[in-house]
C-alpha cells in the first residue's frame, strides 16, 4: 500500500488509497500524512507515512499530542503480538521541506537528479521520475497515455505508479518547495480548525482498533488482519486490513523502532 516520493527541499508526494490484499478499503478516513508542531518551538512539520493502517493511526497520534510517549509505547507493546505492524515515515519542515528523519531508498542509486521513495508503488515512481521524458517520447503516438500526459512531472511520477501497482491510487497529495519556502501543494492551505478535528477522527479510528483488540483478546480468536474470511466483523477489518503491500519496502515495527520514533519526534 501507498506511493511515497520526496526529495528534500524540493517536493514530497503520496497517494491516498487504502487496501488490502489489492483491493480497495472503502471507509478509512485517516489521510497518509499529517500536519503537527513540535512542542519545543511551535514550528510546522509534515509527516508522509506508508504500511498498515494501526501503526500510522497511532503515530498520527503521537504527532498530534494526543497520547504520551508512555502510551504510544504501551499501545504497541499490546498489539505486537496481535496485527500487521509495519512502518515507514518521511518528516519535513511545512516551511522549508528540510528533512527531520532518515533518507529512504533512492533511485537511481548512483545518479543525481532521482528521488527517494517508500511504499508499494515507490520504486515505479522515482523510476518514471527519472526516465519519465524517455518514457513519454518512447510512447508518445497522436497523444501519449493519460497518466504520462500531465504537466507535474511529480503528479506524472506517481500515476504512473498507479499504472503498475494496484495498491496506490487516489488524489495526489504533494508539496513542493525551492530556495527554502513552499511554492505549491495541493494538500495546502491547513485546514481551519484541522488539528481539532483531525484528532477527533483518529480518536474514534483508535477506540475501534482498541475494541477489536479486547474482543480478540477475550475470545482468542485470530486477528481480522490474519483472517482469510470473517464477513461478521467487517468495521474491523477495514481497520486491521488496511496494509501494506509485500514488496513495499516497509519495516516491521519492533521495540527498537518505537524507542527510534520517539527520540525523532521529541528532537524536533
């Protein structure tokens, strides 16, 4: 699941939808980044996230102060051992684009002028992004193919993706940066009220996940995210189900990865 492409100081991008076993999760409010400051100074950051809808619903949590460090560490201590927990993020300055985490995979490796990329659909992204003029001239006939003819060549890097990896799609939600300022996104202006708002959408998101896990728990059944079919729970299974895809590129979340969470977030 989800198309992720960035380069610092320049741009970041990703999809918005959401699957599960390659077919589309209808229902799922939360977006693949989110908008919070820090709490030392204030200043505006960006999160772009891909893999299994639990673990980003509670990062989204964390940025937004809604759970303590204590808590996000609990919550996953809980649920381990019961979903899919895998996760990668990209954390940017809102103002200059200026990355607060580590750099993910780049294509290509040893050439300039590519870009970084995290997700299902990633690796086809940052390569149209880079052979994207060759690509369009090579298929250019009366009018070249849709998801090639669009004028941002960022917009044209993730729809091809979508061509290829059934597991992204959706409005492309990017921001674009030069000389130290943001000069277009289409996921900009925030939103009055967003962070009031937001964080209500991811508290009712976080009941329900936490219900599921106490029914599963008292029956010690197995987890929605691991079941071929339970047409009973289907809520449930829009929450758990919601993954990423197997060549995604994602990381299993494990205590390590949690503590590492947390020291970024609170150095910003």
């Amino acid at each position: 699941m989800t198309t992720v492409l960035y380069i610092p100081e320049k741009f970041a991008a990703c999809d918005s939808k959401w699957t599960a076993n390659e077919l589309a999760i209808p229902g799922v409010k939360e977006n693949k980044f989110v908008f919070f400051s820090s709490v030392s100074d204030r200043k505006m950051y960006v999160c772009f996230m891909c893999g299994d809808h639990i673990p980003i619903v509670i990062s989204q949590a964390l940025y937004l102060q809604l759970i303590t460090f204590e808590e996000y560490t609990g919550l996953f201590t809980r649920y381990m051992d019961v979903f899919d927990l895998e996760y990668e993020f990209a954390i940017f300055e809102l103002d200059t684009g200026a990355i607060k985490s580590g750099l993910h995979p780049y294509y290509p490796p040893l050439k300039s002028e590519g870009a970084h990329w995290m997700g299902s659909g990633g690796l086809a992204a940052s390569s149209f992004f880079y052979h994207g003029n060759k690509i369009v001239r090579k298929k250019r006939r009366k009018s070249p193919p849709h998801h090639l003819s669009g004028k941002c060549k960022i917009a044209g890097a993730l729809n091809f993706a979508y061509s290829k990896d059934v597991c992204s799609g959706g409005k492309v939600c990017k921001i674009e940066w030069n000389n130290g300022r943001c000069i277009d996104s289409s996921i900009l202006p925030i939103p009055d009220n967003y962070s009031d708002n937001y964080s209500q959408t991811l508290v009712t998101t976080m009941g329900e996940i936490h219900e599921m896990y106490e029914r599963i728990q008292r029956n010690h059944v197995v987890a929605p995210s691991k079941a071929a079919n339970d047409t009973e729970h289907k809520s449930e299974e829009r929450l758990a189900k919601a993954k990423s895809h197997s060549e995604s590129q994602v990381t299993k979340m494990t205590m390590s990865r949690v503590i590492e969470q947390m020291r970024i977030f609170n150095s910003l």
